[in-house]
C-alpha cells in the first residue's frame, strides 16, 4: 500500500465507495482512446460473427444473472 494513501483507508465505508465512484467518473471523462489489442479485436469480431449466424445462441442478462445468483432452475 502507497503510504501516501493511507489515510484514505481510514475513511468509512460510504465515503471511499464515493470516492471509488468519483475517481471512476473522473476517467470516464477523459477523452482518452485506450489501445485494444489485435487479438482482443479479433475475439470481439469472433463473437460477433457466431452471434449473428445463431443469435438464439446467447442468453438474456436476465438468465446470466440468475445463474450467478445460483438461481437457474
């Protein structure tokens, strides 16, 4: 741990979650284009590509989070 921030890990609970979202919206608002690799892009161009030809292939965000939620009955 950075000595620097200790302090920061003193806060409560509710105040580093705020502090976490605060640093997290402020690089969202950079206009920052962050490298993707080549293969990265390729798996992604992949995915698609299987998508489209069986889109009944993939499952709602629905059905993703019951079965994390161990409740895919």
């Amino acid at each position: 741990m950075n000595a620097e921030f200790a302090p920061l890990f003193k806060l409560g609970r509710a105040e580093r979650l705020q502090l976490v979202a605060d640093l997290w919206d402020s690089i969202a608002q950079e206009e920052v284009e962050l490298p993707v690799p080549e293969s990265k892009r390729l798996e992604l161009r992949l995915r698609k590509q299987r998508h489209e030809r069986n889109p009944d292939s993939g499952r709602t965000w629905d059905q993703v989070r019951q079965t994390a939620r161990g409740q895919d009955d």
